[in-house]
C-alpha cells in the first residue's frame, strides 16, 4: 500500500534505486522454451563422472547440476585468463604455455601447478 501511495505521490520507493531510477529487472531463470539449457555441459556426463568416484554413493540432480555450473565457471575463467596471457603474445590461438602462464599468474590455480607436464 505504501508502495502504491508512494507511485502516486511521485517519491522514490526503496526499489526504485536512488534518484527514483527504476530498479534493473533481476535476472531470470530460463523458462521451459524448446533449446533453452541452464547448463552447457551434458548433465549425464556429469553425473558419469560423480559416480565414478567411489566415495559418491548418493547424488541429487540439483548437486549435479550445481558441479557442472562450477565446472563452467571454472573452464570460463581459466581460459579468460590464458587469453589474456595469448594476447601479451600479441596472438589470438591459446597455446599450452598460456594455459602454464596462467596458472603461474594466478594464485587461485596453484593446484594446477604441474598437471599438464
């Protein structure tokens, strides 16, 4: 009710933002439409994978979708960051040494130090 005095009155809701800007619309999940995917890897290859190991007895479909988002998230950062270190090169094609320059450069991927000998 507020709310509806305050659009009529002309004041900024709390919503609105400052200076009485309207609110940037929050993002949405990605209805039911044919071709639409929340993930961009297949999810039964990630739940292959989860059950691999042999400590996993139990998987949700949330957890698996939840690992397969962290796993693009990752693969997308890395790679930004060997781009970056292609484009030092003044190259545009990721070579293995950019993939190592990464991993020296960042300290986020310091596990990875030593995995693609």
């Amino acid at each position: 009710m507020a709310a509806a005095a305050a659009a009529e009155s002309g004041t900024p809701r709390e919503e609105d933002g400052l200076g009485g800007e309207a609110a940037t619309p929050q993002p949405q999940a990605p209805t039911n439409a044919p071709g639409a995917r929340l993930s961009r890897l297949p999810l039964a290859r990630v739940k292959a994978l989860v059950k691999a190991d042999p400590d996993v007895t139990l998987a949700g479909q949330e957890a698996i979708f939840i690992l397969a988002r962290a796993a693009e998230l990752f693969v997308e950062t890395i790679a930004k960051d060997a781009y970056c270190c292609a484009q030092q090169g003044k190259r545009k094609t990721l070579q293995r040494r950019d993939l190592d320059n990464a991993i020296e450069a960042v300290d986020e991927f310091a596990f990875l130090e030593g995995t693609l000998d």
